[in-house]
C-alpha cells in the first residue's frame, strides 16, 4: 500500500492494489475509488485533500489479530 500527497494539486492517493483500474466511481464530492476488472479496489483518491482533513501526520498502525477464544466445554 502507498500513500502519495500531491501538494500541487491538493490530492491524496491511496495506492491499495498493483492490478490496472478499469472502472473509476464518484463516491462523494471529490471522493473517487478505482476497481479492478473483478471489482476489487485499486485506489481512493480524494481531491482538496487539505480541505478535508488534517494532512501534517500520516500513520499507519497494523494490529495483530487475536487468537480465537477458547471454548470451555
């Protein structure tokens, strides 16, 4: 996964697949996803970015999935 800030032109790209887009859909005003031929993303782009949030910190934090709880019989 990559994360790219254009300061040029105020948009964020969330890179999320390698595969080529094929099909780009509007999901809100200036929120845009790309889809795969299969329909899986491929990217999010969000246009005026700085309008939408804070940009000064990008973080990214994986949590470790947890076992599955024993059942007491």
């Amino acid at each position: 996964m990559k994360v790219r800030y254009f300061e040029d032109t105020d948009t964020a790209l969330v890179e999320i697949g390698t595969t080529a887009a094929h099909e780009t859909r509007e999901l809100a005003s200036d929120l845009y996803v790309d889809l795969d031929a299969e329909g899986r993303i491929v990217s999010i782009t969000i246009e005026h970015a700085s309008r939408q949030g804070d940009l000064s910190e990008v973080t990214f934090e994986r949590i470790a999935a947890r076992p599955p709880a024993l059942k007491n019989h």
